[in-house]
C-alpha cells in the first residue's frame, strides 16, 4: 500500500468501531474473535496491534461510545426548563427507546451479567459515576420525604433493563413488548410511575408545610409529633427546614 493510501489513526478506529458494530450484535462479546474482527475492518493484524494493542482496549472505546449514560442524550441542566418531575419521565423514556433500538447496548449489558472483567467492571462503573449526578441531584430534592429516590429509580431503571432484554424470550406479566401497544404501555406505566412518586413528595412537603405552621403558631412539638405519627427526632428534622 502506498503511503498516500494509507489510512489515518482515526479512519483506522472507525472502520475498526464500524465492524464492531456490525460484528456485536451477531457474536457478542465473549465469541467476537481477533480474526473475524480485523478481516471485517480489513486490516491486517500489525495495524490492529499498533493501533490498539489488545481486542480488550478497542471493546473499552466501543464500550464507552455506545453506553446511553455516556452520550448526549443525558442532559440534566433540561431540569431548568422542564421541572423535576417531566424531566425525569423524559429521561427514562428516552432511556427505553434507546435500549430497545439498541442491540450493541443490550450486548453489553448481557456481557456485563455474563463476564466479570477489568472492562465490564469499568462501563457499569462509569455508568454509575456519571448516573450520580441525576441521582445526587434527586436525593436532594426528596430529601424531606420519606420516599428512597436513590432505590425507587433503580427499580424503575433495571425494570426497562429486563423488560427490554427479556421481551424476545417471552411475553411479561402478559404484555407483548414486541408490539407497539406493549410499547405504549410501559412508556405510560414509566410517566404513571414518576408521577406516583412525585406526587408523594408533594404531599409530603404539604404536610411538612403544615407542621411548620402548627409550630409558628405555638402548638405543642410533642402534640404535633402525635397527630402526624413522628418522632422526635423526625419533628426536629421538619422543623429545621
């Protein structure tokens, strides 16, 4: 090959990420061989190594490219204009529409169940990292509730997780989610959700709103404590706010 035809590093890591994308979804990750990966991206092994050293380094960068958590299509400062609570049934949503036409992602879930490595340790990892800023930011704002954020939107999360990667097996709790219809109703049953939870954390801050009026108004801590079923130290935590 003549120098001018010569490929860049980039055109290089391209066409390799382009057959990975091609080669995932059939293989998988635990049987994508070296020798079926450079012969779909045409290169030969030399550049494969000069290029990338291990298959190990170049599943990391396809890894950390196709992650949902790890695009743009996660952007908290849509709060501002959105609220709290849309935001977060566009988030998940989203999140379900992206996994379900995402097979690459699928595999790598399924790889992460399947493969404790150095590699699957690190994309759920990061995954978590960068999750951390949705989720401190909600533990804020449920913060005078009694309602674990943090746990309910990992139920609701590796909820879509199985229901998307489940549904070529079988039909769940007797939906389809092949069809449209079975579609429809997670995405609504995911808005049905967020506005449960939402709407207990108003109720909550209606009544905390409440006992600060008892309380400005003069009436006994330990009364209040007894018509709202708190503890001391509960009441004492309201009233601070």
């Amino acid at each position: 090959m003549s120098k001018s035809n010569r490929r860049s590093k980039k055109e290089i890591e391209d066409s390799a990420i382009a057959a990975m994308e091609r080669l995932v979804p059939e293989f998988g990750f635990n049987n994508l061989s070296l020798l079926t990966l450079i012969k779909e991206a045409g290169m030969d092994h030399n550049v494969f190594y000069r290029n990338f050293g291990t298959l190990d380094e170049l599943f990391d960068k396809f890894v950390k490219k196709y992650d949902f958590w790890l695009n743009d299509k996660v952007d908290i400062s849509q709060i501002q204009t959105l609220g709290d609570r849309k935001f977060m049934i566009n988030l998940l949503q989203i999140f379900y529409r992206e996994l379900e036409n995402s097979e690459v992602m699928q595999k790598i879930l399924i790889w992460e169940l399947e493969d404790t490595s150095p590699i699957t340790r690190t994309s759920a990892n990061l995954r978590e990292n960068l999750n951390m800023n949705i989720t401190v930011y909600l533990e804020d704002v449920f913060k005078d509730s009694k309602l674990d954020i943090s746990a309910i939107n990992s139920i609701i999360t590796s909820g879509i997780y199985y229901t998307v990667l489940h549904r070529k097996v079988s039909t769940f709790c007797g939906i389809n989610y092949n069809l449209a219809a079975g579609r429809k109703r997670v995405l609504k049953a995911i808005e049905d959700l967020i506005n449960l939870t939402f709407d207990k954390l108003d109720e909550q801050n209606k009544q905390n709103s409440i006992i600060r009026m008892m309380a400005n108004d003069g009436i006994e801590h330990a009364k209040i404590a007894k018509y709202f079923s708190l503890s001391a130290i509960q009441l004492k935590k309201v009233l601070s706010r």
